[in-house]
C-alpha cells in the first residue's frame, strides 16, 4: 500500500468513525515507514479538519464529531509514542480544562479536539479544576495557551480567579487565555483579562492561528 | 388588565394592555423568603419552602406565569446520580450511573413521590392552589433525552446513539415511562401546563433526523400527547442557539415556546426573525433577554435592554398582523445565585410594562 493511501485510511477511518480502523491504518503506517508526523498531520489531522468543516456547515452533529475524535485519538495513541521528541520542539503546546466548580467538559473535549486537529500538543487538564493546580500544571507543561470553559454561571468566578493566578504566579505574560461556554462574552474575557472568547471550538484554533501564531 | 388575563389573551392573541412578562425567576425566589438566606437545599428539598418561594416572588415581582423550575438534576438524581448541591447555587450530576451500554437498561422508573420528582409534584400542587387564580401555573420537567444525557453523561450518550442505539432507545424508553408518572401526577396538582424542557432540539448538537430518532418522533411526542389528556398545556423551553422551530414549533404545537438568543452566533434567532418567520402565529413566543443581565447588568442595562427587546417585538408583531403573541422573559432561568441581583427582576418587568404597551401598531 503507497503513502498517499495509508494517508486516506487515516482520514477516511476518522471520518467515517471506523474505530478498528483507524488503529489500524496507524499501525500500518508506522509499520511500512512513514514518518508518524506525516500520518497525524496529513491523515489523521486531514480527516478531523473534514469532520471539523461538516460540523460548521451543520452536515454532521457531535455523535459523529464526538465518535470521529475517539478515532483520532486511537490513532494518535499508536502514533504518538514514535514521533521523535526533535519534532515536536516547534509544535504550540496548548491546555483545555473547565473551571473550578464546574464538571460539564463536553465543549471543553471538542476544544481539545479541534486544538489537537490544529497541528497543537493538547493536555487536558480536566474538569472542576482548581485555579492554583491548574496554574501549576500550566507551568510544568510549559504550554503556550490555556482555553478555559465553563458551563455555568456562578462558576464564571473561577474563570476570574484563575486569571488571578495566572497574574500573580507570573505565568500570565507567558501564554495566551481564551475562555469558552454560554455564559461568558467577550466583555467578560475583557473583564477577568482573558485575551478570546471562543464563539466554538473552530473559533478558538482559527483565532489562535490567525491572531496569535500568525500560522 | 390582570396578570392571568394578560396571559390567557396572549395564548389568543387578543388584545392586551402590555405585552406578557415573564422573568424565569424560580430559585433566586428563595431569596425573598425567612431572612433571605434560605440554601438551595432547603428550597428544592421541601415543597412549603419551593412554592412559598414562588408566592414570594409573585407579590414582589407581579408576573404573568409561574414556572414551577428547580434544576435539570432531579431525574438524574432520583435515578441514583449523585448531585452536588452547592448551598447557593444551582445543584449538578457530578457523578453520571451510566458506566456501560448495560447500564442503559439496568435504569428503572423510581417512585415519583418520592425524592427531589415527589418535591416537585407537591410543590406543583402548593403552587397552583396559592398562584392558581392570579397566573397560569405550570411545571417544568426535563425531557427523555436531556434526563437521560444527565444521568449518562452527554458525551458518552451522543457516541453511544452513533455506536450501539438499541440501549439508548431501552433507556429513552424507560425515560419517557418516567416522564409518563411524572405528568399523571402533576394532572393531579391543579397546574395548567408542563413546560418540557426538550433541549437537544438544537443544531448546534442534533440534525432533524438524529432529533427525531432520540427524543421528537415518539418520546416527546407521547408526552406532549399524554400532557394534553391530562388537561394541561404543553409548554417547551429550549434554550439552545439554534433550535429545532420547525419540530418544536410546527409539529408539537406548544401553547408557549420559551427560547434563547446568541447574537454572536450565526443563524441565532432574534425575536424579530422569529415573529417574521411565522412561529408566533403558532403559539406564545417568549424569550430572549441575556440572563447573565441579571447578575453582570445594571439595572440601567436591564432597563435598556427590555426597552429594545420590546420595541423589536412590537414591531414585527405589527408586521405579522398579530396581537399578542410574545411574552417578555429571560431566554433562561434569571441566575440563582445568591449573587443575583432582585432589583434588576424589578427593572425587567417595570420596563416591560411601560415599554411593551400594545397602543396600536
């Protein structure tokens, strides 16, 4: 099997959410020699972007998002491990969580997605996660930007916090903020210094390449 | 005219002073009770506590509806989820029962006469005999779809409807039997209408046919059915971007649609679109302030934002040749939080009146 088809496996499993698939086409691929980058990013990253692109246009919904990034993410599991550290020194290292006080990450799942279908190294942080601990991790990851999302209202308060923290520890003028869920607004991130409100997840990567890595 | 009678001329569109107005003021009642710091607890855990809250509510505030809210964990709860109540603020499933496919058919309709659902129906009955005469009186419950994405999580449901449907349907099944008690029950109350909150009607999450399959073709359907022979209105609330109106609207014929509005997302729509397209000449649309007004607004902000809104829906009410058929409410539940503040309900309602007089297009 050539490259190019190897490449169309990837995304056609992710598109198609083919689980068995897509685990399968990463292991071929990894097993015929092609570079693990070139199979994320011209695979599996093509693949998502489709799925990314349908969801937008409102011909597809979040079963089949949702069910696409779990192949993805199978994939990536196989992939990952033999990308070589080298090449992963330019890649932008981003975090998703929700804030303190709040569990609801389905949003913050599909930023993570989208972070991930973007070319980035995305930790994921989790959910009701306090706004000291997530700066820690912030710091120890080193990453480049932190989305935050929050579902709810009265949690809109650990956003503000967490802003505080990242102020006080520094690590504020280190990375870029952007906060996410139907509470928040752009006067909001204004408010708490947050530097984006993601209208969606597509938002969040298209504002970060566009406005912030000039990618 | 008088609250009840304002509402009853807008479900006809008939003539009315003002348009209908309608803060979805529920929790945050419980702030105008005992000394002001009655917990979230105390309120959805005792239904003396809940329906007073709402009398409370209704002398301070004068609306046109009662909406019997408490939360959108009290299925889920009943069910076994664990909630986390916070003492001030809206309880949540913190810990979903659904760990494997086989779990969507262990779930079992609980007695609903029990638990947080047995609040609730009491407290329908408590509010209905104290607000019966002076509002339309009704209940909110949580649709199938939306009690079984509480109780499973929504993540894992949505990929579990793609993989495997069969166990969902078990479940939305078991959900609608739970829903089925629930309305026998509150036709037992005295209330004049369930409002469902049926809210994964929306683009944003479902296309038309992944809506009809889980929730709109035969769950919500039965119900909305069920809810008519009981001898109450069917009311919907979505608050989603970008709802199915054609659905939810069109084919389950509610007396009210309460909706949201997202200006920053495409395709949203305002209340001047949905009046032009035709959905208010199908039943009372109410809608869409900002909620996050409430808590993050002036009441100069509120003020101005009322006025606008009423403005807008004048308007394209006159263009579609109709008399009433809007009611000025928040898009969701006016914040509970302890935090919100009770003076901007006050500006809400004061410039509906004054804003939304109906003197003749």
């Amino acid at each position: 099997m050539s490259k190019e088809e190897i490449m169309d496996r990837l995304s056609d499993a992710v598109v198609g959410c083919k689980l068995d698939l897509a685990k399968a086409a990463a292991q071929e691929a990894l097993d015929t020699g092609v570079s693990p980058i070139d199979a994320i990013n011209v695979g599996l990253v093509k693949g998502m972007n489709i799925v990314g692109e349908r969801y937008a246009a409102h011909t597809v919904y979040l079963p089949q998002v949702l069910v696409s990034a779990r192949c993805m993410y199978a994939a990536l599991d196989i992939l990952l491990p033999a990308v070589p550290k080298d090449q992963l020194k330019d890649a932008k290292r981003c975090a998703a969580a929700v804030v303190e006080g709040d569990v609801h990450d389905i949003g913050k799942n599909i930023v993570k997605t989208m972070l991930t279908a973007g070319g980035c190294i995305v930790s994921d942080f989790g959910k009701d996660v306090n706004p000291e601990k997530l700066v820690k991790m912030a710091e120890e990851a080193g990453v480049d930007c932190i989305c935050l999302s929050t579902l709810m209202t009265p949690t809109m308060d650990s956003m503000k916090k967490t802003l505080d923290v990242l102020r006080e520890t520094g690590y504020r003028s280190k990375c870029t903020v952007t906060i996410g869920g139907p509470p928040t607004s752009p006067e909001f991130a204004s408010e708490i210094g947050a530097d984006h409100r993601d209208l969606n997840a597509q938002d969040c990567i298209g504002w970060l390449k566009g406005a912030v890595w000039h990618a | 005219m008088g609250h009840k009678e304002r509402a009853m001329a807008a479900l006809s569109d008939e003539k009315v002073d003002t348009l209908a107005a309608y803060p979805i003021a529920c929790g945050v009642c419980r702030k105008l009770i005992g000394d002001g710091g009655v917990s979230y607890r105390e309120w959805c855990g005792d239904p003396e506590t809940y329906a007073k809250a709402f009398l409370a509510g209704q002398r301070r505030f004068g609306l046109d509806f009662a909406i019997g809210l408490m939360d959108l964990s009290v299925m889920a709860g009943d069910l076994g989820a664990h909630v986390r109540m916070d003492e001030q603020n809206t309880p949540f499933v913190d810990k979903h029962i659904v760990s494997d496919m086989e779990d969507y058919e262990k779930l079992a309709v609980p007695d609903v006469r029990k638990g947080r659902t047995g609040v609730l129906i009491e407290g329908a009955r408590l509010l209905a005999e104290k607000l019966g005469d002076e509002v339309v009186a009704s209940t909110f419950i949580e649709g199938p779809l939306l009690a079984l994405s509480q109780s499973a999580g929504a993540e894992r449901l949505f990929m579990d409807m793609f993989t495997d449907p069969a166990p969902v349907h078990k479940a939305l099944k078991t959900m609608t039997e739970y829903d089925s008690e629930i309305v026998k029950a509150m036709s037992q109350t005295g209330i004049e209408a369930i409002c469902w909150d049926y809210l994964w009607g929306n683009y944003s999450c479902l296309g038309d046919a992944e809506y009809g399959e889980f929730e709109g073709n035969e769950y919500a359907k039965r119900l909305n059915r069920e809810t008519v022979e009981g001898g109450m209105a069917v009311a919907i609330h979505n608050c989603a971007d970008l709802p199915h109106l054609d659905t939810q609207i069109k084919k389950f014929k509610p007396s009210v649609y309460s909706m949201a509005y997202y200006p920053l997302i495409e395709g949203s729509p305002s209340a001047g679109k949905v009046i032009a397209d035709g959905y208010a000449d199908e039943c009372v649309v109410a809608g869409n302030l900002d909620p996050q007004l409430f808590i993050r607004g002036s009441v100069g902000d509120v003020t101005s934002a009322t006025k606008s809104l009423c403005q807008e829906v004048k308007t394209a009410l006159c263009k579609r040749g109709l008399n009433s058929r809007y009611c000025i409410a928040s898009g969701c539940e006016v914040p509970p939080d302890i935090n919100c503040k009770l003076e901007n309900i006050d500006a809400m309602v004061e410039a509906s009146r004054k804003y939304g007089r109906m003197d003749g297009c």
